[in-house]
C-alpha cells in the first residue's frame, strides 16, 4: 500500500509539474516573447483561464504526502523551512502579478508587473529543479529524521552542503530550460502570427539547451548517485522512461519543425512526465535519502502512515481526484473552445 502511494504522490507533482509547468514557461520567456502591450495581453490570456487552477496539483500532492508519509512531510517541511518560504513569496508575487497588472493605467504599473511575473516564474522554476535535486542527493538526517540545510555553504556535495550546491544549480538551470521550451511550445499552439514565429523559434533555442542538459544529466547521475544506476540495472525494464524521454526530445524538434504545434506541445509534456518517472523510479524507496553512506533516511516504509489508514484514504482519494481530473477536462476543453479569445 505503502508503494502506491508514493506512486499517487508522484503522480501528482509529476502533474503539477507539467501543466503549471508550462504557465510557469509562459512567464519565464514573456518579456522575450511579447514586444508590445497587446502582445503581452495576448500572452496572459493564454493562461488565464488555467493558471491559478493549474497550481491546486501542488496542493494536492502536499496534503497527500501529508497524511500518506507523515514523517517525510514534517521533516521536509522543516528542514527546507528558508526555501520553501522563498517559495511561497514567489508564488504570491506571479500570481499577484497577473492580478494586477490590467489594474491601472500607468506606463509604470504594467512594465513593473510585467518584469514581476517574468523574475519570479524564473525564480520559482530554479527553485523547483534544485528542490528536486535536493530530494535525489540526499540530506543529512539525524536519528530523529530531522535536518536543517542553509541556503548554500561551499557548493559542494557532503555532509555540509546547502540547498544550492553545483548539482541542484544544475538541476535548477535544467528546469528553467525544460519550462521555458514547454511555455513557448505552450504559445506556439495557443498565438497566432508574428507571435507564433516568435514562440517557434524560442522554442527550438531552449530545445537546444534542453537536450544538452538532458545528455549531462543522463551521464552525471548514476556517478553522483551511485542507488540509481543500481536500480537501473537490477531493473533493467526501468530504462524504458529515459528512452521515452529522448524519444520525446527528438518528437518536440522535429514536430516543431514541420509546425505542428500541438504534437510537439504534447511530446513536451511526454519529456517532462518520463524524466520525472525515471528520476522517481531510481529514488524509490526513498523519501529523504542519506546524503551520505551510514546516516539515517526515510523510506516508504518507515515514513509512512499504517496500511489501514492508507486504504481507508484510498476510498477518500478516488472520487476526490475524480472530481479534481473532471473539472480540468471541462476547463481545457472550454479553453481550446476559445482559442480565438485574447482578452483577459
């Protein structure tokens, strides 16, 4: 029971992951994109229907994580106290960003929303990648499963190391280019014109930077983290996710090319839910692993709630999930009903 729902949780931010991901993409690339006013409320109304929606998958995975493993839940949430405050800060500031900015006419107001939005989806986006290289490192954990990582300490990977060290920079400079090709591929299929071309092109560009570091971090990995070419090769049908990955790299560039806009949008999102997959398959079983050989970690199995309450919540989960997917089908399918909407 345990093992699926660290499956569920996965999922789930895997979820999140790819379709805040590409509103988080539109704002990374939005000051590039959009020369003029109408250009950028053009942009804007590309997500507005979807993009507060898009953030209630986060949610969902924290409060599953929360009463699926509560130990890995209060020692993370305690642990990365600074960066996930920094976190919440960003999140504020995007979405008050697009609040705001058609609020008052002002050659200062718009340009100063609009330099918000852009900064804080890009910031949001590093944090993102290096919180995920944080969890696949390692954190160092006492015996009573708790731990406190600065900001940053000498940018190595030990016992000492902070949240940004030159592995979760990696990752982080890695997802602001994965989001960024999946927004303009998000504003390829939803712009026409001038800003259609634009979007192609910033996409092919990012495109380039995507697989560059998709080919360091397929060989960085299992040499940093030696449990993951373990698991890889003890479970050999696993490298199925990361060929489905670079099968999707290759699908964006050569569907982007023929100016297929929607295919290359979709294998976009087939890239970033199998290299999540891959990376959750060469974690498990773990939920916080040791940073180093001999510390403590916590696991499915010794962070997890009793096999009685997980089933019990399991009854919960379904229909609540059947709602959440219900109401997205709905939401996307009026959205690209008004695909000739740009007013928000």
């Amino acid at each position: 029971m345990s093992t699926l729902w660290f499956g569920i949780v996965a999922i789930m931010f895997a979820i999140y992951a790819t379709l805040d991901g590409f509103d988080m993409g539109v704002g990374i690339v939005y000051l590039f994109i959009a020369q003029e006013d109408a250009e950028r409320k053009e942009v804007l109304a590309s997500i507005g229907p979807v993009w507060d929606g898009n953030e209630v998958w986060l949610l969902a995975a924290g409060g599953t994580l929360f009463f699926a493993f509560p130990a890995a839940y209060a020692s993370a949430f305690s642990g990365f106290y600074l960066p996930l405050m920094m976190v919440l800060w960003l999140l504020i500031l995007r979405g008050t960003a697009v609040e705001f900015r058609n609020r008052i006419v002002s050659p200062v107001w718009a340009p100063l929303w609009d330099v918000v939005f852009s900064g804080a989806s890009a910031l949001l986006a590093l944090f993102f990648g290096a919180a995920l290289g944080n969890v696949l490192r390692g954190v160092p954990l006492d015996a009573n499963g708790n731990f406190f990582l600065p900001l940053w300490t000498d940018f190595r990977i030990n016992v000492d190391a902070g949240v940004l060290d030159w592995f979760t920079i990696i990752l982080g400079l890695a997802s602001v280019a994965v989001l960024a090709m999946h927004g303009a591929l998000w504003l390829a299929v939803k712009t026409t014109g001038a800003l259609q071309a634009r979007a192609r092109i910033l996409a092919r560009v990012f495109w380039i930077a995507v697989a560059a570091v998709s080919v360091l971090l397929i060989l960085m990995v299992p040499l940093i983290l030696p449990q993951f070419g373990h698991r890889f090769m003890n479970n050999p049908w696993g490298l199925v996710f990361p060929i489905v990955a670079f099968a999707s790299l290759a699908g964006i560039m050569a569907m982007t090319s023929a100016a297929r806009d929607t295919p290359a949008f979709l294998c976009s999102c087939a890239y970033i839910l199998s290299m999540l997959t891959a990376a959750v398959f060469g974690h498990y079983p773990y939920l916080l692993s040791p940073i180093a050989i001999g510390q403590p970690a916590l696991t499915i199995l010794n962070a997890s709630t009793s096999d009685v309450d997980l089933t019990i919540a399991l009854y919960w989960f379904i229909p609540g999930v059947a709602l959440v997917i219900a109401y997205f089908v709905f939401a996307y399918r009026t959205l690209f009903a008004h695909r000739e909407s740009n007013s928000y």
